[in-house]
C-alpha cells in the first residue's frame, strides 16, 4: 500500500470523482491515527470551548483541534506518552481519556 494509491496499485483521484463524497477539510502526515473524539463544551477549559479533541494512537495522546465554521484554524498534540483509544468530557469539564494498552487506564486531565 502507497499513499494515493488503491491495494491494487490503481491511483486514487484527487480531488473526488463522486458528487455524493464531500473532500476532507483536514488531513496529517504523519498520520495521528485518530480514534475516539468529542467537542468540547465545559467550563473546566474555557479557551477549548468548541473544539475537537481527538484520541490519537500514533500521536499518544489527544489532538485539540480548533474549528472555525468549516476550516480548521488551528490545532494542537497533547502529549501524553500513550496511545489514546478513547476521549469524553465528563459531567464537571474534565476531559476523560482511555489508554489503547493491556492494562488499559482512564486519565481524568483538568487544569494545572
């Protein structure tokens, strides 16, 4: 497998070919392997208020993603040493994130 390319070797068109498939607005190399997301909607971190929090494995940890309308205005990695299965707000604004390992842990993050 290549990037732009089918398994079988045939070229991926870019841009679409198919009225019915909307572009990607947003795309990273190197991949983030996202997996879990949420927008965010607590008080606990006011300035993330509408953003996109996305686990990210091979970014081991959560990528913030600012949205503005329909274009990304900016994003950021959380580091944090793993691989992030999943992310949720909890009930007080915490962001709640589970580990992708054997002994999987919950991290609660709230603000330094």
């Amino acid at each position: 497998v290549s990037w732009g390319r089918h398994y079988s070797g045939e070229r991926i068109p870019d841009p679409s070919t198919r009225p019915e498939f909307a572009d990607s607005i947003h795309s990273w190399t190197p991949v983030i392997s996202p997996s879990g997301m949420t927008f965010y909607s607590g008080d606990m971190f006011a300035d993330w208020r509408g953003d996109l929090l996305i686990g990210g494995l091979s970014a081991e940890g959560i990528v913030r993603v600012r949205i503005d309308g329909k274009q990304v205005a900016g994003e950021e990695v959380l580091a944090l040493g793993r691989r992030i299965r999943d992310v949720v707000q909890a009930p007080d604004g915490a962001v709640m994130a589970l580990t992708d390992e054997p002994a999987g842990k919950i991290l609660r993050l709230t603000p330094a």
